[in-house]
C-alpha cells in the first residue's frame, strides 16, 4: 500500500508541473472506497472499478479550494471541481449553468411553497440533464486519447454521449433497450462510425453483453460510476451558487444517479468548508410506479436489493419505459444512504396521477413558452406529480423552497428517428461476430444469429 501511495504522489508532482495554473491548490484523485483497500488513481486512468480489490472508487478533493469560477456560463465555470486537468480538452457545447426559474403559478397547490425548476432539458445540447454526463466523460476521454468507446442506457445517456463524441469524430457502439426505439429522434448528431444497437431482451441483460461486446472485441467501456456521480455534482454546485436558500432538492429517477451526485457535490463543498451539512437540502426522488422498486425497498426498510426482486415481466407498453433502470441493485445502497443523510423521502406515483397533475403542469409551461414532449418522454410529468402528491399528505409548508431538476427531453422538434446499426437478442448474438457485421454493413440489418 505504501508503495502505491508514493507512485501516486510522484505521478502527481509530474501532473502538477504539467498543468500547475489549472488546479493548483486542490488535488483531485480516484480513491477506492473499500476502507481496508484504500488503493489511489490520480486522473490519468478512466476505472471502472477498482483494479486491487473490485470495488467502486469515489472522488476525493483534498487541499484548499479557491473558490475560482471560470469566465463561462456553462457547468465547467465550476471546472476546478470537476475531474479533468486541462481546459483545453473540454467538449461543452453549451452544457449546464441553467436558468433556475421560479414557477409562482403553482404555489398555491404545493400549500404556499415555492418553486423552482433548474431548466436543463432547454440549456443541453441533447435536450436532458443527461448531457452533463456525457460532456464530462467524453472531455475525459479525449484527455486520456480514448476512442473504440462502448455504452449502454435506455436511451438519453446513450444519446448524450454518442452526440458528444460525434463532435469528437471518435467511434462509439451504444446498445439500448428495442422498446426505447420510440425516443431515439434524429436530433443528435452522428457519424458513420457511430454505431446504435437495440437489444430486444430484458433490460437487465443488456448490461452483461455491453460488457462483453467491448471485451471481445478490445474496445473501451465508459463511464465509471464515480464520474457519472461527479458530473450530477454539478448540479450542486449551481444550485449553491443560484439557489443558496433551498430546502428541498426534486427529482425523478431510474436508479438513482442524478439524487447520488448531487449529495455527493454538496458533500464535497462540506469537505471544502464552504457548505454546512445542515444547509443540504433534503433530496425528494420519484418514482413512475411501474419501476418503482427502489422506493418499495427503502419505504418497507429493505438493506439490500437483488436481482431476484426485480420484475421478471414488464408491460410491452410501459407507461415509462426509460425509467425501467439497468441498474438498481448496485445503486439501491448509495440511495439508501443518501435519502437516510439528507432525512430525504422517496415515492412513486401512478400514471392516473402523472398525467392528472403533469399534463396541468405542461400546460403551465407552455405559457411561459417552455415546450416539453410528453409523447417523448414522462419524467418531468412523474416528477411534478409527485410533487403534488407529497404536497397533499402535508410535505411541504408556506415559504419552503423546492428545486426541480427538470428531467425528461425538451429542445427537440424532430419527427424523424435514427435507424438502428443492428437490432440483436443478447441470448442468442455471438459479440465478434457483431462487430465483424457492423463494421460491414453501410445500412440498417437485423440480425439473424
Ligand atoms: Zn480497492
């Protein structure tokens, strides 16, 4: 241990000499947060888990914070606290620092709160908060020279992420769930070496083959859990700087990353010492009822989650189908700790309520000539509903004020849809022979074995 402690100082000395105007007081490094393992990475490897004893590592900020805010609008004004050594490697195209709007018109049915809605489906270039991800691990990845890059998600992230590398000219092979094909509008951009995969299985095999697809075929898997965690820091960090005053922190989830980061950004200003821990607010994440496991696990007191209390069968038309996660089981132990830490609360709603309350609230933000696709997707409905639904069994109270990260897709006006590169079963796809059939094929092909 003590050996690997003296290699990651000396590669930080030679980090800290290359790039000694960017973060100069305040050391950034991967830790693994295995207590007894401790082993250290500094930002010169993308890990998915720790290569000594396989658990999840976390970002650690240690020295002295300048409270330096970079001359830009977007999220990377916070660039000092983000997980990337040199400026000149950033992919923004205008992601994140988002107007935060307050929405008086529906105080009255929040019993006198008030709120705020932080608007990232306008600001993001893909139209969800998803972009803040995608803008963070790309810029990483083009700092560390990778490309071959492969990922999955039920279709924002993906979407995000193969924009972003499209603007990179970098290839990328991004699988999604079949059932999400509805979502997947020509937006984006992408290239011919951007590769769109729909698996037609349970989206709980979809992660395995993506897995194995990249090792196969000696291409690169994103996006660790702990820089997906640090890129919903972010949102923290803005709502610190917009919003200081704020008691409740809203969101809609899948599996959770979006409540996950933005505790984790308000844990790391605690640690800078400039946020109190009592001034955190209080994460509220909602659920669409259909999967909405996790708020089942944490409201009956469950420690863990496992793959054998997931649904086996969902619905072919799910009322929400992106929020059908590829991942609670390994997410549900970081919820859990930071709805316990925050005193946060969790609830799902059902699409009756969805669409009573969050078809009032488009239409709300249509007046202030905010359009939001609800034939898209549902999240910011689910959320507001939720809202409402906390709000009638007496949750909030006159003068709280409630942040709303606005989920779901807006900035998108297409009607046209990307065609897939190959629609597979995972059960039954051989993963080089995929490879070999997609570098092949110029047009759209199904599979067949
Ligand atoms: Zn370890």
């Amino acid at each position: 241990m003590i050996f690997h402690i003296i290699l990651l100082n000396s590669k930080n000395k030679t980090m800290s000499n290359k790039n000694a105007s960017k973060k100069d007081d305040l050391e950034i490094y991967q830790s693994c947060k295995n207590i007894e393992c401790n082993e250290k990475y500094n930002l010169d490897e993308m890990v998915m888990l720790c290569k000594k004893c396989g658990s999840q590592l976390e970002y650690k900020f240690k020295g002295n914070y300048s409270r330096k805010i970079k001359d830009r609008t977007d999220l990377w004004k916070n660039f000092e606290l983000i997980p990337l050594q040199n400026t000149n490697n950033i992919i923004s195209l205008g992601v994140g620092g988002s107007k935060i709007i307050s929405l008086e018109e529906v105080s009255n049915e929040i019993n006198g709160a008030n709120i705020f809605l932080m608007c990232d489906m306008m600001q993001n270039p893909t139209g969800t908060f998803k972009d803040r991800e995608a803008s963070i691990i790309l810029s990483r990845c083009k700092e560390l020279g990778l490309d071959n890059l492969v990922f999955y998600s039920t279709a924002n992230t993906g979407r995000a992420y193969t924009h972003f590398a499209a603007h990179l000219g970098l290839t990328t092979y991004m699988f999604m769930p079949m059932q999400c094909a509805f979502k997947n509008t020509d937006r984006i951009k992408k290239n011919k070496n951007n590769f769109i995969i729909y698996v037609d299985d349970r989206y709980s095999d979809i992660a395995p083959f993506t897995k194995l697809f990249a090792k196969k075929n000696n291409l690169t898997s994103i996006a660790p859990m702990h820089d997906r965690i640090e890129s919903y820091a972010t949102v923290a960090y803005e709502q610190f700087q917009q919003l200081p005053n704020c008691d409740y922190f809203v969101q809609t989830i899948a599996s959770g990353m979006g409540p996950i980061g933005f505790f984790k950004g308000h844990t790391n200003l605690v640690e800078l010492k400039i946020q109190e821990r009592s001034n955190i607010p209080k994460l509220i994440c909602i659920q669409s009822e259909e999967s909405g496991i996790m708020a089942k696990a944490y409201n009956e007191g469950w420690e863990k989650l496992s793959k054998e209390d997931l649904p086996v069968n969902f619905s072919k038309n799910m009322f929400e189908p992106t929020l059908n996660s590829t991942n609670p089981v390994n997410n549900y132990p970081d919820l859990k700790n930071v709805l316990n830490q925050s005193k946060g609360t969790i609830t799902s709603v059902d699409p009756i309520l969805t669409m009573k309350h969050g078809m009032e609230f488009v239409q709300i933000l249509k007046r202030r000539g905010i359009v939001v696709r609800p034939e898209l997707e549902k999240s910011l409905l689910i959320e507001y509903a939720g809202i409402v639904k906390l709000a009638k069994s007496g949750k909030f109270k006159k003068g709280d004020n409630i942040l709303m990260l606005a989920c779901g897709r807006g900035n998108d006006n297409s009607e046209s849809y990307l065609e897939p590169n190959a629609i597979i079963n995972v059960g039954s796809q051989d993963p080089e022979k995929l490879f070999v059939e997609l570098h092949k094929t110029k047009s759209s092909f199904q599979m067949t074995s």
